[in-house]
C-alpha cells in the first residue's frame, strides 16, 4: 500500500482532549477504509506564521499513513468538512520514518539548552564580564591607509540682478452661477466713461 504523511492544524479554541479526540476519529476513519495509521504525533500548541480563520495559533499532529488513495481522499474530505481543522496537507512518501520526527527532535534539543535568565544569572553571555583581550576590536585602518578628501573650496555664485518689469492688470472673469427659481442675481455696477 502507499506510504502518506499528513499534518493537520486544528483550532487553539479546542483542548488538547479535543484535539485527541479529533486524531481517534481520522484514525477510525483511515481503518475503516482498508488503512493503517503507523505512527501518530501531537506536536503541541504553535504559533502560526500568520492569521487563518482568525487564528494566531493552532494545535500540530502528524500521522504516517498507510492507507489506498481513496481512504486519504476520504480522509482529506472530511478534514475540508470539519470546523476545528484549520489546515492540512498529505503528501506520499517513498518511506516512512522511524522515531520521533525532526520537530520532535528540535524540541528535545531546545529543552537541553540554557534558558536566558539562567545564563545571566550565572554570569555567563556578558560582554562586560570578559577581560579586555578576549572582546572584540573592530578593525580601524591604520593612518597611512586613510586618505582624507581634499577640501573643496566653496567659489561664490556672482548674483545677478533680475530687472523687474510690470505686472499687467487683469480683469478678473466673473464666475458663473447658475441660476435658481426665486433667487435674483445681483447686477454689478459697471463704470461709466
């Protein structure tokens, strides 16, 4: 039978019950069409890169399948169909890992290290705490590698003199206004030569 890796993201409103409860149901489902899930995997509550169905986070559980193409169409049907699924993606594979899958593996890697506030504590990661020696100098270039910019000296602009001429009277257009019923427009006095 072919081989499938599905991951599906269900919505952080749910419990960690819930989304148990959801993985059972699309592994009774995968059985009943004739397929097997090898291994199943709750990746935890994670940030999602960004905003879907008005979730910022969302609960990760991976499945390897083995299982015919139409118990994973199945499967992905009624993935479409569930409110609480917000993503999934199934994808076929030559073969199907053995262990805990590289997400798993980072979080136990990331459990190992030194917290921040621990590293402080203890003094270690301080920029002050080291000898001078040890610190890094940035490199500056020596005084015959500098080469100052020449000076530019300024030369004045001689200003030159607009002459100035006169400015014309215009007469300024009227503006037109439409007329309205009942409203009289007032006549402007013109000048008598």
């Amino acid at each position: 039978m072919p081989l499938y890796e599905n991951v599906f993201i269900a919505r952080q409103d749910i419990s960690g019950a819930q989304v148990d409860a959801l993985a059972d149901t699309f592994t009774q489902l995968v059985a009943d069409n004739g397929g097997e899930v090898k291994k199943r995997e709750y990746w935890g509550l994670r940030n999602l890169m960004y905003r879907m169905r008005k979730n910022r986070k969302g609960h990760y559980v991976l499945m390897n399948l083995s299982a015919p193409p139409a118990a994973v169409a199945e499967l992905e049907r009624t993935m479409r169909i569930n409110e609480d699924v917000i993503r999934y993606l199934t994808i076929r594979v030559d073969e199907l890992e053995d262990g805990p899958s590289v997400v798993m593996q980072s979080r136990g890697s990331r459990d190992d290290r030194q917290r921040r506030g621990d590293r402080e504590r203890s003094g270690e990661g301080r920029e002050m705490e080291r000898p001078a020696a040890e610190r890094s100098v940035p490199e500056q270039a020596s005084p015959e590698q500098a080469v100052p910019e020449p000076a530019v000296p300024e030369q004045a602009v001689p200003e030159q003199a607009v002459p100035e001429q006169p400015v014309p009277e215009q007469p300024v257009p009227e503006q037109a206004v439409p007329e309205q019923p009942g409203l009289e427009r007032p006549v402007p006095e013109t000048a008598e030569a």
